[in-house]
C-alpha cells in the first residue's frame, strides 16, 4: 500500500496549523460578534485538521515523535507552509490597509486557501493512504463551510460600498501573488506525488480557477495579474512574519517543556 | 449480540452530548460500535468535526462510564466512515427540533459525490423551518454558531433567532 512521506503530511498540517493561528487572533477583536465566532469556529476546524495530520506523521516517523513536539519544537525553516497563510492579517502598509488588523485581508485569504483546499481534500480523499483519505474526507466538509463563510463575505464587501469594494480588492491584489507558490511543486511534493497516495495540485489549478473566476465576478472584483515572483514558504524559505506567529504560538510549550494541565 | 457487548450498549446508553444534553452520543452517531476482539472490548467512537472540543469530554466520559460499570475495554477513535448528520436517528432530530435547534436537512450524499466547484454560493435548496413556531419564512444570520456544527438563524415570523445543526 502507498503511504504519503511524512513531509507531505507536515507540509498539509503546516498549512493547517498556521492558517488556524492567523485566524485565531481575531478571538475578542471581531468586527461582529457572529465574525468573532465563526472565525473561532474555523480556526478550532484548521487545528483539528492540523492535529490529525500530525498525529498520523508523528506516529508513521516514530521515535518518540508526538504532535506536539511537532507543531511546538519544529523552528520556522523546518515548517512547510505556504507563504500566504503566514501573512498578518493585514496588507502592505499603503492605501486602504489598516495597521492593525484588516477583515477583508483575512477573508481573501481564507477565500483563496479554501477555494484550494475542497479541491485538495477531495482528491486526497480517494488517496490509497487510507490514513489521509480519513483525513481528507473529514476536512473536506469544513473545508466547504470555510469557502462558502468567506465567499459570502467577498461577496458582501465586493458588491457592497464603495469603501468596502476598494478593500476588498486591496486585500486580493496583495494576496492573489501569493497563490503562485500553489502551483509549483516542492520537492516534497514531487516526493508524495511519486509515491502515488498525493494530489499533483496542478491539475486542480482550472477547477481553482473556476471557483475564482465564479466568486469574483458575483462580488464584482478584478481578478489580479499576477507574474514573476513565487513564494517558498512551502520550501521552509519565509517571511519574518512566520517567526513572530510561532514566537507566540510556541513560547509556552518552550518555556515550560512537558508541562501538562 | 453477545451478553457483554449488550452490557455495554446499556451502560453507555444514558451518556449524552456535553454541547447538547438532549441527544444521547448513539443517537448522534458518535458512539459507532462495540466489538469483541481478541484484545478484548472495544468501544469505537468517530470524532464529528475535526476540532470540535467535546470529543475529549466525550472520551472522557466514555471511558469513566465503563470504568464505573466494572467493564474492561479500549475506547478507539476511528476517523472513517467519515461521520455525517445522516446517521442522526429521526428521534434525535426530532429532540433537537424540541430542544429549539432545528435538525440537519439530509446531506446530498458523502464526499465526493457533490460537486466541490459549484457548492459555493448556490443557495440551500431545503428552507430551515422554525423550531418554535415550524415556519419556514427564516433568514441565515450566520454561518457559523455557539459551535461549528451550527449556524444563526432568524424566524421571520416570530422573530426568534436560533441556531441550525447544519448537514455535514
């Protein structure tokens, strides 16, 4: 039977992990509270997914290996994530950005990594990794309800005010080059792909481009040109900001190892 | 059914949700199966969303029934067949209903029967009837709820906010 290299579960869980501590931070600062709550609920889905993912790396690696040890001592060049999921939860400090923290950016990006991910789990669904197909078909469901939360709000701020259209579409021109590293695989990609139990993302990039082209035209957005630069945060080459985010996501389990409550 | 598989059948029969105490964890579905092995009893329970903070209550619980009941097994976690709100039994629902959530619609089958490209934005065919009131004039407020397995609604009609177990 094919199983998926280790690598590849890390890279899915790295994504996952990331993404749900980016979307936390909006815990107690939603700009509603039904924002504030959703927002939860997706990033308790993300690191329910993440934990899967890496108690199934942790116990095919061995060695004593736990999920923790995996999402708390692994430094920033050892994560796998894409580049997008680590962004702060605003844009480039210019024009409409806010400092602080800006929903629409965090909506595109939940938007442009979910649109991804109902693709990537349901092809990983049919994987003869029975262990990620499990997984996959679990994160799948969430994944959809992830997609249909923040299509509905590019939606509402696309076709809303003005005010809310051009951020709108600040935060997708400041994201949509990030979904470049997307199509590019690492070669921790190509490992798992040989290997027969991955998705070659590749071949999703039409139906990705679907989901786009579908969503941006209903919430009247452009969608942006995109050429040249191509994260490797999936590489482990980052941005600072992955730093800071495990900084603080991993500073308790640090300062105090083993601690148990 | 072996006398000491329907023993513990019995014994976890009262345990119920701790987000929703009306429903017991087999009527949800949650608990899926106890079988004889040749390791002993086994206890298999399937977690409903992946990050959902009941499920280590639930073990918990599981676990503290049978220990209580003298009965030696393992409680297993199993992730396929993947849990959906179909294997809700209509008396579960129907609790729900009672308890003023209004029950799951049926999902359109599981995994990859539906098609991923076009779920978004297509709205929900099946109206959300009012637990209170049973009219189906109810606007979503949310898509998400107290818990991921719900989301906001709002009757119309009586006016009265309440929350949607959704299909999964």
């Amino acid at each position: 039977m094919s199983k998926a290299p280790v690598e590849y579960l890390l890279h899915l869980a790295d994504n996952a992990v990331v993404l749900g501590q980016r979307d936390a931070e909006w815990c107690g600062h939603g700009p509603i509270l039904e924002e504030d709550l959703a927002l939860a609920n997706v990033s308790l889905d993300l690191i329910g997914q993440a934990r899967l993912l890496y108690q199934l790396a942790a116990a095919r690696m061995g060695n004593g290996a736990t999920e923790d040890a995996l999402a708390y001592f692994r430094d920033d060049k050892d994560f796998l994530n894409y580049t997008l999921v680590e962004l702060p939860n605003h844009g480039a400090l210019v024009g409409y950005a806010a400092a602080d923290r800006d929903y629409a950016t965090t909506i595109v990006r939940n938007f442009l990594y979910s649109a991804l991910m109902v693709l990537v789990w349901d092809a990983l669904q049919k994987s003869p990794d029975s262990d990620l197909a499990a997984i996959a078909a679990k994160s799948l469901k969430e994944a959809r309800y992830h997609l249909h939360h923040a299509a509905d709000w590019l939606v509402k701020f696309g076709d809303g005010t003005e005010e809310s259209h051009a951020r709108a579409q600040a935060a997708l021109d400041h994201l949509f080059r990030y979904t470049e590293e997307f199509w590019t695989p690492s070669a921790v990609e190509d490992a798992a792909i040989a290997s027969g139990a991955a998705v070659d993302v590749r071949t999703l990039r039409a139906a990705w481009d679907a989901i786009i082209a579908d969503t941006l035209a209903e919430a009247t957005l452009k969608r942006p040109e995109v050429r040249g630069y191509i994260p490797e945060g999936k590489h482990g080459r980052h941005s600072e900001h992955l730093s800071y985010l495990l900084g603080e996501m991993q500073g308790l389990a640090r300062a105090h190892p083993g601690a148990t409550w | 059914m072996s006398s000491t598989i329907e023993k513990v059948w019995a014994t976890l029969e009262h345990l119920t949700d701790p987000e929703i105490p009306v429903v017991t964890l087999r009527e949800l579905g949650i608990l899926r199966e106890v079988r004889e092995t040749d390791a002993g009893i086994e206890v298999v329970i399937t977690p409903t969303y992946s990050g959902c903070p009941a499920m280590g209550q639930i073990e918990d619980d599981v676990r503290a029934s049978l220990d209580q009941a003298g009965i030696a097994a393992r409680v297993i976690t199993q992730l396929a067949p993947v849990w959906t709100t179909d294997w809700m039994s209509d008396e579960a629902k129907e609790k729900l209903r009672v308890y003023g959530i209004a029950p799951p619609h049926r999902t359109c089958g599981s995994g990859g029967d539906v098609s991923v490209v076009h779920f978004v934005r297509r709205v929900q065919a099946e109206p959300v009837a009012c637990p209170r009131c049973g009219s189906i004039h109810t606007t979503v407020t949310s898509q998400y709820g107290s818990t991921a397995c719900k989301a906001l609604y709002k009757c119309l009609d009586c006016q009265e906010p309440f929350d949607y177990f959704k299909p999964y």
